[in-house]
C-alpha cells in the first residue's frame, strides 16, 4: 500500500495559485472592435435629405396646430369649459359650443366604421386570398382608384342616388326596431314619424357615404398586413387537412390582428375629418340627435363649412377652436393607428 507524506497531502488541499498574469492580460485586451464605415457622398445625401424631410413634415404639422391654438384663443378664453359642453353655436351672443357638432362627428364615423370594416376585411381576404393573380393587381387598381376618387363625387353620389335608396330601408328599419333608442325616428312631441321627409339628410346616409370613402383605405392596411403572413405556416395549415377558410381563420386573421386594426382607426381618422360630402348630404341642427335615421345632424368640419364664409372675427377665432378640437383628436387616433401598424409588421405572430 502506498502512504501519503504529510507533504503531498498538504499539496493537495492547498487550492492551486493564481494564473501568471501574462494568461489573464490576453482577456483582459480582449475588447469588441468597433466598426465605422466612412459614409459615401450620396449616402450622406441621402440622410441629410431624409431628416429634411422629417423635420419639415414634423414642424408642418406644429405649425398649423400652433396656428389654430392662436386664433382660437380668443373664443376659448370667451367660452371656457362650456366650449365642450354646449350645444348652441352663436358667437355673436358669446353662447357656442362643440358639444352637438362633436357628438354628430363621431356618429358619422361609427356608423361609417360599422359599414366600412366588414367591407374592408372581405375585399382584403378576397384580394390576399382568393382570387387568382391576374384578377388580383386588377382589383387593387381598383382599390387604389377608389380612394382617388374626390369627396365631392361621393357626395352627389350620396345626395342624388344613395338617399332615395336608403330611405326605404331606414323606414323598415325604424318600424321594427324602433324600440331602440337609436332607431325610433319621432317628433317634437314624442309621436312616431312614418313620412320619408323624416328619414332624408340623417347621420346614416352620411356614414354610409363616409364609409365608402375610408374602406379603400382600409382595405390596403389589411391586404398588406395578410399579404405578409408565413407561407410556411399556410402550407403547413393546408397540409394537415385544413380548409381554405380554417387557414385563414388560424393563420391569416391572427396574424394581420395588428393591419386590422390599424386599418379600421386609420379609417375612422380620416371619416372624423370628412367635409364636403358630409356637408352635401346632412342638414345641420346644433342640437344632440340621438336619432340616427332621423333627418338633422352636424359634424365639425361641416360646420367650419358652412359658416366660414358668413364668420366675423370672433366668429373665426371660434370655427378656430373647433378646428383645433378636431385637429388634436385626429392626431390622437392616427398617432395610435400608426404605432398598432407599425408593431403587428414587426412581431405578429399566428395562432398554434
């Protein structure tokens, strides 16, 4: 047997020393490098113009909300609080308000985001998916034309064609659902009104216009959000006996969440500032009208509209206040619209 020295023993259970500290120099030089690339001539164009453009875009909008919050000052600091909360639009009395006009304004854009998106959502499943690719660059030229369309078409489309098609429709609608609030179309005195004179220039015929103007619109932010979801995963859907409809509903809608709904607040952006063919079609009252097919309605852009051209100075300070109103809750929509777009390109995933 062989017998340890006391020695060795302490040898071993002595912890070894340090390593020289020419073996740890080498690490501790050991830094990531930093690559710079010297920028070309066209490259540093390229930037300069870019943040140019950025800049000027960004300072553009500054200015025109700079400019409203001057000219409506005046009136703000007239009507204070009230400004929200009235109903009357007199500036000659000093009694004016956004209180009707701002509800009008966003009655006309849900009803026409109410129409517009499941049209939108079918049109962009039916050019992303259906149709064959021939007929699928012809119809986004289709969709594209639409949208290029002037507002003043849609309206004389709307006040000439659409009403005297919709007005039936409104009546059925309010004979039978007329138990809805929202539906009963009634008098002063509460009486149920039948006649079609009470169902013309209504919040509906002016959303449905509206809405037609916004689907194009929506209709590209949804095909280009499904347009980008995973041939592998389609594939894989189609190859484990899945129908047309379940690949869509398991990997195209899941994916395109974010185009869905970016498109439908992109939409209800631009119908929230919609003027000439709401200011065609509605007949403007400054009262609260909780009767959608009912004739009478108001929206702030068809309000700057109409009385632009009859205005005093105090008279435009207010209209400047109106304009600001709307400008900032645009912004606010189209902002959101934008940053839900921008994270469904980035991180959208499917359903397992």
């Amino acid at each position: 047997m062989t017998t340890v020295e006391p020695d060795d023993l302490t040898q071993l259970l002595t912890p070894p020393p340090d390593e020289p500290a020419e073996r740890t120099s080498t690490v501790d030089r050991a830094t990531a490098r930093e690559l710079k690339a010297r920028p070309t001539r066209s490259d540093s164009i390229f930037r300069t113009l870019s943040f140019a453009a950025g800049g000027i875009t960004v300072a553009i909008m500054l200015a025109v909300g700079f400019f409203l919050a001057l000219r409506g000052g005046e009136a703000l600091s007239v009507a204070g609080p009230s400004f929200l909360v009235t109903q009357e639009w007199s500036p000659e009395t000093r009694q004016f308000g956004i209180a009707a006009v701002l509800f009008g304004t966003f009655t006309i854009a849900l009803i026409a985001t109410c129409v517009s998106v499941p049209l939108a959502l079918g049109t962009a499943l039916l050019i992303s998916e259906i149709v064959a690719p021939r007929a699928r660059s012809v119809l986004v030229s289709l969709v594209d034309l639409m949208a290029a369309v002037p507002s003043v078409v849609y309206g004389l489309w709307g006040l000439f064609f659409l009403q005297a098609a919709v007005v039936p429709v409104a009546q059925w609608i309010s004979t039978y659902f007329g138990w809805i609030p929202f539906f009963a179309v009634t008098g002063p005195d509460g009486e149920r009104l039948t006649d079609a004179s009470a169902f013309t220039s209504s919040a509906l015929i002016a959303g449905i216009v509206v809405a037609l103007m916004v689907a194009p619109t929506q209709t590209s932010v949804m095909r280009e959000a499904f347009s980008q979801a995973p041939v592998g995963e389609r594939e894989g859907a189609l190859a484990l006996g899945s129908t047309r409809w379940g690949m869509v509903r398991t990997v195209v809608l899941p994916f395109g969440r974010g185009g869905i709904i970016g498109g439908t607040m992109l939409g209800l952006g631009r119908a929230l500032g919609e003027t000439i063919a709401v200011y065609m079609i509605i007949s403007p009252i400054f009262t609260i009208n909780w009767q959608v097919l009912k004739t009478g309605g108001n929206s702030i852009s068809a309000l700057i509209a109409l009385r632009y051209g009859e205005a005093n100075e105090f008279g435009l300070s207010a209209l400047m206040a109106a304009g600001l109103a709307l400008f900032l809750i645009t912004l606010v929509i189209n902002f959101t619209a934008s940053s839900i777009v921008a994270r469904s390109r980035s991180g959208a995933e499917s359903d397992g």
